[in-house]
C-alpha cells in the first residue's frame, strides 16, 4: 500500500510522505508513544493474514503527522454484507485527513473525539485488487481492480491507510487497465470535487470564461482540464514555478499570484472556483 499526497495546497506541504506497506517487522512513525498497541504482533504477510490483523498508520492523538501517526497492527475489517474488502494498492492524502489529523479547528474535535478521533486510520480515497465480497454484491468479484472511495457520509468510515479496507460496493467502479493505481487513487475526492464545481454547480458551457484560483492544487489541477473539455476558456492562478504546469493541463491563460492579483484588474468571468480562499471578497 503506498499513501499519496495528492496536490492540495496544505495536505500536500505538510503531509507529502509516502508510506509503504510490506510484508516484514513493524514499522513505527513517529515520536515514541506511552499508550500500549493492545494488539498482536505478527512478522509476516502470511502470519498476519492468519491472526487476523493487518498493518495502518494508526493516529494516536492530535498533533504533527510526524509525532502523531505511527504503523501498528490493528484488526482486519468485518465484511458486510454490502461490502468489498479490498487490498489497498494506493491511496491519497486530502484536506480532510490532514484536519482530523491536526484537529484543528478545535471545534471539530467536539464530533471527532475530544483526545483523539474515533476512528483512528485516516483516508477515504482507494484503489486496490477485491480481495473478498459480502453476500449482497453481485457485481464485483474477487482479483477485480477497482477504486473509489471508502467515505460512508458518517465518521465512522473506516480509513484507507492500511492494508486492507471494507469499501461500500456501491462507491466503487473498475480500474480502468491504461490507469495505474496511483492516479486512480489520486482522482477520487479531487476529481470528483472538480467535476462538481465545473459541470454540475458552475454549468460550464462553450466559451463561458473560468477562473480557477489554485490551478495547480489537487483540485485545481482537475478543474482546468475539465473546464477546458466542457469548452471554457480557463484562466488559471498559480505560483511562478507552477506556471508551466497549468500551461500543459491546457490553461488559456495563466496568472502569477505572486507578480499579480487577479482581482484588481479589469478582466470579467462568468465563474470563479476558489480552492485557497485567499480573497474572500470575490
């Protein structure tokens, strides 16, 4: 399992590590912890599969990622009747994970957990191979490559940072063969997002003019292209050194926040995609 930070301005700055999942001794992240694990402790792939557990970043309490997650050993999932259990090839790191990490703002911490959050395996977006169904799913099977998402609309969704991961069928489709599992798991909260702000609230249309402030972000980076395919003409807002790349994901126009605000020129768009918030005027 590999762990993807995705381009979002703040996960991917402050989360952009990759954490693979291999047959092997347990790794810990982190600082040093007091609280006991209370689980087995397994050395293999093989041996962990036949006791029942499987390896997660698991978030102790809220804090630094660096000082707050750590590889542990946990139980496998229960299957559900409606479920598919799968093993999780790639995953991304999103704006959602990094909060509930941080647990800031505080307020949040009232419906995630005071100390810590209640469900301690963070992330929602998944690509990975069925590794077994429940009763009620008729239309995945076992060895199928798939992603989607593992969000359940209630914060007891069970994270996708771990080995494996029970996922709704319904939230999941088959892995395209030309896509590989690391963009599939990339494109799930991010592109859904973007595919929602340009086609189904924005109503882009043939010649509409669009403005995406944060064109090089996880998000921003999906609603360029899919602006630019809806016939928009897109103008994007990125740093200096990202310029290039909102040019490449087919950007009519590029600005540089750093030499320019958009907001005070004369320049008029029929919709305005704010990914950064930095001028909530507009």
């Amino acid at each position: 399992m590999r762990v993807y930070a995705d381009t979002t301005r703040r996960a991917a700055r402050k989360s952009d590590a990759k954490c693979r999942c291999d047959a092997g001794p347990v790794r810990e992240v982190g600082a040093p912890v007091t609280e006991p694990a209370n689980i087995p402790v397994a050395t293999s792939a093989a041996a962990r599969y036949s006791t029942g557990v499987m390896k997660a970043v698991v978030q102790i309490r809220y804090g630094p990622p660096e000082q707050v997650l750590r590889m542990q050993e946990i139980e496998r999932p229960v299957l559900g009747a409606g479920n598919a259990l799968v093993r999780v090839r790639a995953t991304s790191v999103n704006t959602p994970d990094w909060i509930t990490v941080t647990g800031v703002p505080y307020i949040l911490r009232l419906a995630f957990g005071l100390r810590r959050p209640r469900t301690p395996v963070r992330g929602t977006d998944v690509a990975g191979v069925v590794e077994a169904v429940g009763r009620d799913v008729t239309d995945l099977q076992p060895g199928e490559e798939v992603f989607g998402s593992s969000w359940t609309g209630t914060l007891s969704t069970r994270g996708t940072f771990a080995e494996l991961t029970a996922v709704p069928a319904s939230s999941l489709i088959p892995k395209p063969e030309g896509l590989s599992f690391e963009e599939a798991a990339a494109s799930v909260m991010s592109g859904l997002t973007a595919l929602a702000a340009m086609e189904t609230l924005g109503k882009v249309t043939p010649g509409m003019r669009v403005l995406i402030n944060g064109a090089s972000g996880g998000v921003g980076t999906f609603a360029v292209q899919i602006a630019r395919s809806l016939g928009g003409e897109v103008a994007g807002v990125c740093s200096t050194r990202n310029l290039d790349l909102v040019r490449s994901l087919g950007a009519d126009h590029v600005i540089d926040y750093t030499q320019e605000d958009f907001t005070r020129g004369s320049d008029r768009y029929g919709l305005v995609l704010d990914n950064v918030l930095n001028h909530p005027r507009v």
